[in-house]
C-alpha cells in the first residue's frame, strides 16, 4: 500500500471510531442529538440500539487498522466494500443522502485507489 491508500484507509478508520464514540457515548448528550437530529426523548428510548450500532463501527475501524498494520489490501477491500455497503444501505434506510457522502463515499474512493493502484 501506498501513503495515499493507506492515508485514505486511516480516514475512514478515524470516521468509524468518530462515529462510534458518538453513537455509543455522545446518543443522548447534547453533540449527539445535534449531530443525528434528535430529540432528547427519542434518544433516550433508543441508546441502547444506537450503542449497539457503535460497536458495528468500531469493528470497521478495527478491520482498517488490522489492513494498516498487516498491509493487506484484501482486508482492506474486504472492510471498505462492508463499509460502502453499510453507508449506502443506510443512506436509502433514513433517507439520509448525507449519510451516503459521510460514510460510503470515503471508503469508495479509498477502494477505487486500491484496485485502480
């Protein structure tokens, strides 16, 4: 891997443990509610769920650190093409287009440099 790749696989790590630390601590606090547009009540029911969702990002991070330090572009394929599916996916689910260019749109531009490179 290059420093270019493996500086675009570091964003969309650091982008996971980003949003891992806001969904798993920050749900129901003021940033988290201004960031995902909630309301306090809303937040409190469902910050179990949101925790949850933390921790499937944090995995993503993991895996894109492991592709760092092992230097395996195959998993470092593997962990953008599950990234770009969970951002797109998400993206059509809340019907959210922001979400599609936060979360897919990075780890497809770091995919596409790795096969295209």
């Amino acid at each position: 891997m290059n420093v270019l790749q493996i500086f675009l696989i570091a964003l969309v790590a650091f982008l996971h443990i980003y949003f891992l630390i806001l969904e798993m601590f920050f749900w129901s606090k003021p940033k988290g509610l201004k960031t995902f547009g909630l309301n306090k009540e809303y937040a409190e029911q469902s910050k179990v769920l949101a925790a949850n969702q933390g921790l499937y990002n944090g995995f993503l991070a993991a895996g894109l650190i492991w592709s760092i330090i092992s230097k395996n572009t195959e998993i470092a394929i593997f962990f953008l093409c599950c990234v770009t599916i969970a951002g797109i996916y998400g993206s059509y689910s809340t019907k959210k287009i922001r979400l599609f260019f936060v979360q897919a749109l990075p780890a497809i531009i770091a995919l596409l440099l790795l096969v295209f490179t």
